[in-house]
C-alpha cells in the first residue's frame, strides 16, 4: 500500500516522501480505505456517484458533492466549498464506495445544500495551501505562549489552516470551560488571521497527533479504530488485569481503548465460572477462593486457618462441592478433590548442535607455557643423555 518513494535509502535509512500524507498513492495515510470496486466498471447506463471523500489534515474527512462532473481519482487534489473561501483536500475515496461510507456515517447524499469540489487544485491553490502548512508549528508555539501569558487552563495540540489561508482552527484540550474571548483577540492581531477554536477529547487528540503504544504498534485510534467505545475499569477486572492506572491509561490519559478488545470472550467464559468470592463449606473449615485461571478452568482454594496452603479445583468440582452446599451437604475435605499439578521445567538454554562454550576454540590458560616447559625439559633430558654417552665413552 506504500508508495515508491517510502523505500530505504542506500545508507538503510527509511528514506520517506516527506509530504506529510500528501503524496499521490494515499498509501500511507492514517485511516485509509481501501478502494477494491476501483477496477470494476459500471452497468450499463449507470452513472457514477457524484459524492466523493475528500481528507484533510491528519484524519479529518468530509464528503464532497462533484457538481461539476469532473473526473476525479483517488489522490487528486481539489478545492472545496468551506463557509468561507475555499479548501484544499486530497481525494481519498470516490464511486460507490463513497455512498457505503456516507450510509455507515449517516450523512445524506440527497441534500442539495451539500458541501461542493469547487475544481481541481492549480499549482498556485497548492502553492498558498504549503506556505499554510509550513507557518503551523510556528504559529502553534507562539498561541501557547499567549495562553501561557493570559493564564489560561488549556492545552492547545494542534493548529490547522484553511486551503487559502484565510482562517485557522485551534484544537485545544481543557478540563474546564475557557474564556478564550481575549485570546482570539491577540492571536487575530498576532496573525492577521480569522480564528476559529474548536474544543477536542483526549482521545481526539491522540487521534490526531499519533503515536506509539506500549504494544510497541502506532495506536489504534490514528491507523484504523473509527469511533471511541466507552471503557470502564470493570473490562479490567473481568480479565484479572492489575487496577493500575498508569499500565491501563494510553497516551491520552484515559482507559486504554484495547481492553474492549477480548472483553466479550472473557464475559462469555465467566458465565459458568464460580464467583471470585465463593466460599466451599468442609467438614475440615470454610475455604475461601484465593486465585483463578480462566482459561484452565482451575480455582485456588485455601482454608480460613491456613491460608497459606492453597489446594487447586477444577470449575466441575467447585460447581459440585457448591451444589452439595446448596443441599447443606458438606464435603470431607478439599484433598479429596485437589488437583496435582504437573510444572513443566522451563528450558533456558537447549544446546542443539553441542557448543556449550563460545570460547571452545580459544586456548585454555597456561597451554602456551606448557608446551614451553615440555619443550624444556625435553631439551635437558637430551642434554643429559649426551653427557652420560660422553663419560662413558671417556671411561
């Protein structure tokens, strides 16, 4: 799905096309559609749907009607309708995977009031929407600096200009209401714009920045997750997850959108499964339920006087054991039920082709000055024999 110029460059380096989302493929764009119906073509004497999708900066997307039959495809840029002036967005879907789109987002397709593509960008419209582009950051660091300066209890994340340069909208995030009456004043005077605030979730704004997840993958929200389910910190504890907020937050702060993921597996699992805090009734003592594995289908038990000693079920006899209690039917004990459990030995380290060493063929210490003793005391017994030849000769 990636274009050409995504490759690596000759130093291994990814080398990028650099265009921010831009570029002509739409490939690498942060929840894009897949147009499969690109290569069919209509029945006869079908005309093609004139609403195409049109992305602006990061994920935001609009449906456009093409009033003017032009001939549109997936990455071209245009200019579109806005309240006032125009926009600049590239084309993302077109065809009848738009009207799929609009029907899943609820957006009607018979208004005649509806947004229009103007036409298709010139050089001069893209020309004016870089030189935008370009002046965000700046103009994002020197609107936090105002608000610093009007002490105002917000977090502007993100700055994004209209195709012609004449408005921009600042995303902000806040936990309470904001007076920002004065601080349009100074940014309008500042930039000599039109400003335009809009007020955004902590999910929309990790949505819109991107990022990377403690999964090590960029996060859902900004490649493929389209709408935000509420989460709860009973999905955490449904899968026996550790309540702590800084492993269950994500980067926006919130529950981590993941752990609806399996929610619905684990539900379905718990249906049949013994409470967590079910008590066993014995003629040896009350046993309270210390542990349990889900997916084994085993329980931990250990009694009131020693709950040191933990005695492993499974789910079958802790329903039978809590039936026989229903009836005031006590068991002897739970040894007569407990499981035996047999622990695996984890392998570290199996040797395959039988190297245990890597220094295997390094020389062991003092083998040099081995052979240099051997070789020395050879030397000398030969000496000696010469000697003793010597003397008997002269004998």
């Amino acid at each position: 799905m990636s274009c050409s110029s995504c490759s690596t460059g000759k130093d291994g380096q990814p080398k990028g096309c650099k265009n921010n989302g831009t570029c002509g493929t739409d490939g690498c764009n942060k929840l894009t559609v897949f147009d499969w119906l690109s290569n069919m073509s209509l029945p006869n004497g079908e005309r093609p749907f004139d609403f195409v999708e049109v992305r602006f900066k990061n994920s935001r997307k609009e449906f456009f009607q093409n009033t003017e039959n032009l001939s549109l495809s997936i990455g071209d840029i245009v200019a579109t309708q806005a309240q006032s002036g125009h926009d600049i967005g590239m084309v993302t879907l077109t065809g009848e995977l738009v009207r799929v789109q609009m029907k899943r987002k609820k957006e009607s397709f018979t208004d005649v009031e509806a947004p229009k593509v103007y036409r298709k960008a010139s050089q001069k419209d893209i020309d004016i929407w870089q030189k935008c582009r370009d002046r965000e950051d700046e103009i994002k660091k020197r609107a936090r600096e105002i608000a610093i300066i009007l002490k105002l209890q917000m977090k502007i994340s993100d700055v994004e200009f209209q195709g012609d340069g004449s408005k921009a909208t600042f995303y902000y995030t806040a936990d309470e209401r904001v007076d920002f009456r004065q601080l349009i004043k100074d940014m309008a005077k500042a930039f000599g714009i039109r400003i335009e605030m809009r007020q955004i979730g902590y999910r929309q704004e990790a949505q819109r920045l991107g990022g990377i997840g403690s999964c090590g993958r960029e996060l859902c929200c900004s490649t493929w997750l389209t709408d935000f389910r509420s989460v709860s910190t009973s999905a955490a504890r449904y899968q026996q997850l550790s309540l702590n907020p800084q492993k269950l937050a994500g980067q926006c702060g919130k529950l981590k959108c993941c752990l609806n993921y399996e929610l619905d597996v684990y539900v379905d699992a718990l249906k049949d499964f013994p409470a967590q805090d079910t008590k066993l009734f014995t003629e040896k003592g009350l046993a309270f339920c210390q542990k349990t594995d889900i997916f084994k289908e085993m329980l931990w038990f250990s009694y009131k006087d020693n709950p040191a000693n933990w005695h492993v079920l499974s789910k079958d006899q802790v329903n039978e054991i809590l039936e026989k209690n229903k009836k005031k039917e006590k068991v002897a004990s739970l040894e007569m039920y407990a499981m035996e459990i047999v622990v695996e030995e984890k392998v570290v380290f199996e040797n395959v082709v039988g190297q245990d060493s890597l220094t295997r063929f390094d020389k062991p210490k003092g083998a040099g000055n081995n052979n240099k003793n051997k070789n020395r005391n050879r030397n000398r017994n030969k000496n000696k024999n010469k000697n003793r030849n010597r003397n008997q000769k002269d004998a």
